[in-house]
C-alpha cells in the first residue's frame, strides 16, 4: 500500500510544479490555491509511504514520477517544446528509479 500512495503522490507532486508554473509567482489565486493544497496532499503522501519504505527510493520514485510527468505535460500542453533528447532524458529518469528500486535496501 505504501508504494501505491507513493505513487499517487508522485503525481500531486506534478500537479503542484504545474500549478507552481500557472500561478505565475503566485500571482493567480486559483494556481496558487492549487498548488499549494497539491503540494500539502504530495508531501503528506511521501511523508506516510516513507514511514515504511526506504528514504532512497522511495524518494527517487516521488520526485521521478513528478520529474517526468511534469516534462511531458510541459511539452504537451505547455508549449515547453519537444526533443529527443527530453524524451530520452525521460526515459533515463525512469530507468533510473527502476534501476535504484532493483539495487535493494542492502
């Protein structure tokens, strides 16, 4: 169950640097609204998984899981632009969480 929270906390923690980018340095109070309940629901969410699972991986994945969501939706509907190379540094962020998690706790 922890690492399913995780996850799904990783995702608020996309919504938050979303709303983050559309508030405009907290200028639009719905952003900024936003942001600020998605960023308290992401890290409650990564503060209850850490309680059982590893520091290091267990943060890799939440901020990876962010990272690369936060990328796609920028070069999707952003207009943040799309590369390659951006993809293939998403899938290098993804191996390595994948890569990270695999490694163990030993």
């Amino acid at each position: 169950m922890a690492w399913i929270i995780l996850m799904v906390s990783g995702v608020f923690e996309a919504g938050w640097a979303i709303s983050l980018k559309l508030s405009h340095g907290f200028s639009r109070l719905g952003p900024t609204i936003s942001f600020f309940v998605l960023a308290a629901v992401s890290f409650s969410g990564l503060a209850y998984a850490m309680r059982e699972l590893p520091a290091g991986p267990a943060y890799a994945v939440w901020t990876g899981i962010g990272a690369a969501l936060t990328a796609i939706v920028g070069m999707l509907w952003l207009g943040d632009g799309f590369s390659v190379l951006k993809m293939v540094s998403i899938v290098l962020i993804v191996a390595g969480v994948i890569g990270l998690n695999l490694a163990g706790t030993h």
